[in-house]
C-alpha cells in the first residue's frame, strides 16, 4: 500500500513538475514572440507594430496567468535594456519617455483580461469584450503618461492633440489585431490545452 502511494506520489510530482516547465517555456516563447512582434513595425509617434496582436495572443492562448506573466516578462527585458521594442530599441529610458505608459498598458490590460477570466472564464464574447476594455485601458493610461512626460519635458500640450497623435490612428489597426487574434488564439488553444493541462 504504502508502496502505490510513493509510487502515485512521485508520478504526481513529476507531473507538476513538468507542468512548470511547459509553463515557463511558453511564457518565454510568448515574450520573444511580443519582441518580434514588436519589430514588424511602421515608425510613427508610437510605433505601429504587431505588439498588440501579440500581447492579446498571449492571453488568450495561454490564459490570463500565464499570458500576464509573459507579458510583464516582455516589458521587464526591454526595461533592462534588452532590445525588445519597436526598433530594436530597449532600456529604462523607453519606459520613462512620452510613449512609455503604452507599454505598461499592455500589462494593466492583460491583468483586466485575467480578471474577466476568473469572473466569467473563457467564452469568446468574454475575450472579446476583455480585449475591448484591455485596449481601453492602455489607451488611457498611455495617453495620461504621454501628456505628463510631454509637459515635463517639452510644455504644454492638449488632450485632443495627444489623442489625434497616440490613438486614434491606431483605433482601427488596434481593432483588427484583436479579431486575429482571437481568431487564431482560439485556434491554437485547443492543441495547447492538453499539453498545459487545461480544458479548452
């Protein structure tokens, strides 16, 4: 008896053990995926780039815990200096400058898609609706950061000028990243689920 309950131990144990590798693998393939993504770019003011379809495929593949986590993986290499950003750029001073609290957004923005996760769990229009209110929320507190830091270091600047620079350009790409990648983030989370111990 006491033999099947070592034996039924250890095979639990491996079993967690190898799901934490599986997790911190694809939360490091999902924060290369962001900095790749995150080159494909077209350089404005704040960079047009694949960052947002990337950032929203994490959660969605990976859930909010794990998609949260590789994202704030991603922000805190580029914080560092590795260059993971638009341009190949990275370091404390792209987070401190005008278009730093977009990047940070993308973090508040997969933590509010954790939470509608734990509330109403992964249904599609739940996605949806999450990703909606995620894009609201970078868009805010970016735009707040980029009028502070602009003020600060440049002078006065208006709310409807920072958004015709920072957001609405962007309102309609943003959009169509989303629906892809709910699209093909639905798609991949059925194979996946089964390797990360998860239900579709």
């Amino acid at each position: 008896m006491n033999t099947k309950m070592t034996t039924q131990t250890e095979r639990t144990s491996k079993t967690a053990e190898r799901g934490k590798t599986y997790d911190m693998a694809y939360i490091a393939v999902f924060a290369v995926l962001m900095a790749i993504c995150s080159w494909i770019s077209i350089p404005t003011v704040i960079p047009f780039t694949l960052q947002t379809f990337a950032v929203f495929l994490a959660v969605i593949v990976l859930g909010g815990k794990r998609g949260t986590m590789s994202v704030i993986v991603f922000v805190l290499l580029g914080a560092v200096g590795v260059p993971v950003f638009s341009g190949f750029t990275g370091g404390p001073h792209i987070i401190m400058g005008n278009t730093g609290g977009y990047i940070i957004g993308f973090i508040l923005a997969a933590l509010l898609m954790w939470l509608m996760e734990r509330l109403f769990g992964r249904k599609t229009w739940v996605l949806a609706v999450s990703m909606l209110l995620g894009m609201v929320t970078y868009y805010v507190f970016g735009t707040i950061w980029f009028m502070v830091v602009y003020m600060r270091t440049t002078g006065p600047v208006g709310v409807t000028a920072v958004l015709g620079w920072c957001v609405i350009p962007f309102i309609i790409p943003d959009l169509v990243k989303a629906a892809l990648a709910l699209f093909l983030g639905q798609a991949l989370r059925r194979p996946l689920s089964a390797i990360m111990g998860e239900n579709a």
